[in-house]
C-alpha cells in the first residue's frame, strides 16, 4: 500500500510522529484503504486561541490555548485540557488522536479531541488559573457543547478547573449546562468513581494481564512511576490486590523500597506536602530513570509522554508495562520491548477507564440522576475486561503486539462507521 510514511523520528520523539507510525503499522495491518486512511489521519479541526489574562500584579499576559478536535466519527469529541508548561500543537494533536483510538477501543460513542494551554499551573495563584480557564472556555464556548465537544481533566487540571468551566460556560449559555464537561466535584453534577477511575483501570488491565501471564499478584512486585491521580490511585489499587509495590515517583524523585512502599502513608504524605512526596521517609531515594529499569514484574509508567525510549528500552526487566499515562513509550522503543518479550498494554487501552467514567458522568447528567458507586465500578470495570479480552484476541489473531492489536481494533470500529455515515 502506498501511504505517506510518516517523516523519520529525531532523538527526542514527537509524539503525533509516535502516534502516527503505529497508526500508520495498524492500517496497512488492517488493509485500510488509502483514501479512509487520509480521512483518519489529520484532525477534523485545529483552534489557537490567544489569552490575555490579568496576573496578580496588574500585569497582562498573553497565554495560547488550543483545542484539536481529531475526529467526530464515532460521536461528539471527547478529551481532556492540560495545562503545562510543554503543551505544543503538536502534543495535542498526538493527544487528541489518542482520544479518538481510545474511546473506540472501549467502544463509548465519542469521537476525539484535546485541549491545552501553555502554563505553569505550580506558579500561578488559584486566581490567575481561575481567571485563564474562563478566558480559555470563553474562547472556546462555541467549540464546546454536551453534543459537541466535552472537555475533562487532564495533567495539570482537576474538578477545579472543570467547575470554572462548566460555570463559564453556563453563564455564556444562559442555562446551567452539566453535560459540557466531565470531571467535575461531586457536588455539581461530577460522577461517584470519576477520580479513581483511570488508575482503577489500570489496575483492572493489569490483573487481567497477569492473569494471562499466569504472574501470581501476590507474589508480584511492581513500580510505578509518576504519583498524581492516575500513578497514586494505581498503586494504591494494585497494593490492595496484593502487589508490593516497591517504587513511586514524581518531579522530585523515585522512593524505593525493597519490602514495599507504603502507599497508604504516601498518599497521606502527599495531601499534607502541597501535592509532592519529596523527602518521603523510609525509601531509598532513586532517579526516575532508575525507576524504569528496576528489576519488578510490573511496571507502570504514569506520568508523561516519551519516558520509556530508544536509550533505556533495552535496561527494562519488567516483564509488564501497563502504561497509565499517553504516549510514555516511543515508537521507536516498541522493536526493543516486542524481542523483549515484554508485554505492553498499550495507553489508549490501559488508561481508558478515565474516560470511560467521564461517559457514565455524562450519561448520568443528561438522565439527571446519580448512580452509585458500585454501579460506576462494576460497569466500568466490565468495560475495561471486555476491550482488554477484545485487543488480546485480535494480538492473537494477527501475531502482532497489544498496542497494534488495540489500534487495529479501533481503527477498525472508525472506519466502519465512517463508511456508513459517508464522506462528501
Ligand atoms: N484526560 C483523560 C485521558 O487522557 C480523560 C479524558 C476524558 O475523560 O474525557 O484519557
């Protein structure tokens, strides 16, 4: 077949070039047509939006913001907003492509979509975050709508954040509007389970990973590497199973602990030390890279894109990576893990039980009705089992790694649906 390869990688990877050579892996698995393939591959719609917020002091600056709408295929747009320091087009690009796979993979009724703004949240007063998530929802009040586009949380947001949103956006509508966002408090429309749900669904892959690969969690040993919602919830979810989880990790650093890490006390450690665990006692404190490579059956990267590369894939002795966070393995790392041996499941299936909830909030504000939390559980838990059993099935199949499989599966379900709603 002759698609356009994507353009070679440079050391530091991209990640819509990351993206874009297991997508480009999956299609020519799949047979795609070139001109399905064309439609796929560049986002529906792509918004720059410049923000004059007003700091503290009295100064104006001006922030830049965008949205990528990847695809509509399957339903309204679904994803996150980050705020980083990082966020580039590109990455959001990449990212909102992720979304699209992913909400297929679990097969919910979205499309997908990610938005960012280039910040430091860490240096920002509540104020001036405050002040620019309304400029940004402001500037994007015609992008967004419960049958639109529905934004989440991503790295640097949370329920705060979604709330200034939903409330913005209400008062631009005229109308109070929950369904715009997902993610948000409890108290105001958020769903029982939204929190824990991307780091609980990385514990359910796992176990159904290791149930596979006949590793007994008790006897299994883990590190997990970045410690926000997704990286703590995960740990905290895998040590209830009975791992020993014996290293975590954040900006500051990784802690490890032969005998286990308390995660518990961790996560407490945490709340009462502004968000970090720099400092966290009885662990040995250890590099982030050094994390990765630690002798441990289970390895989670949640924290960020392109950690598990090229340079450090072939140190790796998990004999499992179940990747919490979007795009923390390069495309060019993949060759390294798969003669490995090791086994990957992939992002855009691993950490979908964020979004998957994000549906159910969703659902739940539209029917204006509240579930339960054994109800959010249970039933996202099933969906995760079901696209886990889905992704090994089709790898089996084609003899090909999970996250070719998960593409091939979600690329398949894109296309076809493409094809009955028809092009112009
Ligand atoms: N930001 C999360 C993700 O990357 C959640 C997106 C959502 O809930 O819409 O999956």
């Amino acid at each position: 077949m002759a698609y356009i390869e994507p353009a070679p990688l440079k050391d530091k990877e991209n990640p819509f070039e990351a993206m874009m050579s297991r997508f480009h892996k999956a299609s020519q698995i799949l047979g795609l047509e070139e001109e399905i393939y064309n439609v796929l591959k560049n986002p529906t719609r792509q918004v720059i939006v410049s923000l004059p917020v007003t700091m503290d002091d009295g100064a104006i600056r001006v922030f830049e913001g965008y949205r990528v709408i990847h695809s509509t295929i399957l339903g309204p747009s679904k994803g996150g907003i980050r705020f980083d320091p990082h966020v580039n087009l590109d990455e959001v690009k990449a990212l909102a492509a992720w979304m699209t796979w992913k909400c297929a993979v679990v097969d919910i009724p979205y499309g997908g979509a990610k938005g960012g703004v280039t910040c430091n949240p860490r240096e920002m007063s509540t104020g001036e975050i405050e002040r620019l998530m309304r400029a940004y929802t402001q500037a994007m009040a015609d992008v967004f709508g419960p049958d639109r586009d529905i934004p989440a949380p991503d790295m640097g947001t949370g329920p705060r954040e979604m709330a200034w949103l939903m409330d913005q956006f209400s008062r631009i509508q005229g109308m109070t509007t929950h369904a715009v966002v997902t993610g948000k408090p409890l108290v105001m429309g958020g769903s029982l389970g939204r929190t824990e749900a991307t780091g609980r669904g990385v514990m359910v892959s796992a176990m159904a990973a290791m149930e596979k690969l006949k590793i007994n969690p008790y006897k299994a040993t883990c590190a997990v590497q970045g410690f926000g919602n997704v990286g703590s919830w995960a740990a905290n979810l895998l040590h209830e199973r009975g791992l020993l989880v014996q290293a975590i990790s954040d900006l500051s650093g990784a802690y490890y602990n032969e005998k286990g890490i308390d995660v518990a006390a961790a996560t407490k450690y945490r709340e009462v030390n502004n968000g970090s665990i720099e400092g966290f006692p009885e662990a040995q404190k250890i590099t982030n890279e050094q994390l990765l490579t630690l002798p441990v059956d289970l390895l989670v990267p949640a924290a960020t894109e392109d950690v598990i590369t090229h340079s450090n894939a072939a140190n790796i002795q998990a004999k499992l990576i179940v990747e919490g966070a979007n795009g923390p393995t390069s495309s060019k790392a993949d060759d390294i893990i798969n003669e490995k041996g090791i086994v990957v499941v992939p992002d855009i299936l691993a950490n979908a039980g964020g979004v998957t909830v994000s549906y159910f909030e969703w659902v739940q504000n539209r029917l204006g009705y509240k579930w339960t939390a054994d109800r959010v559980n249970r039933r996202s838990d099933r969906i995760m089992k079901d696209a886990f059993t889905n992704v090994y099935k089709t790898a089996q199949e084609y003899k090909v790694p999970m996250r070719i499989a998960a593409y091939m599966v979600a690329i398949d379900k894109v296309a076809k649906t493409y094809k009955y709603r028809g092009g112009y």
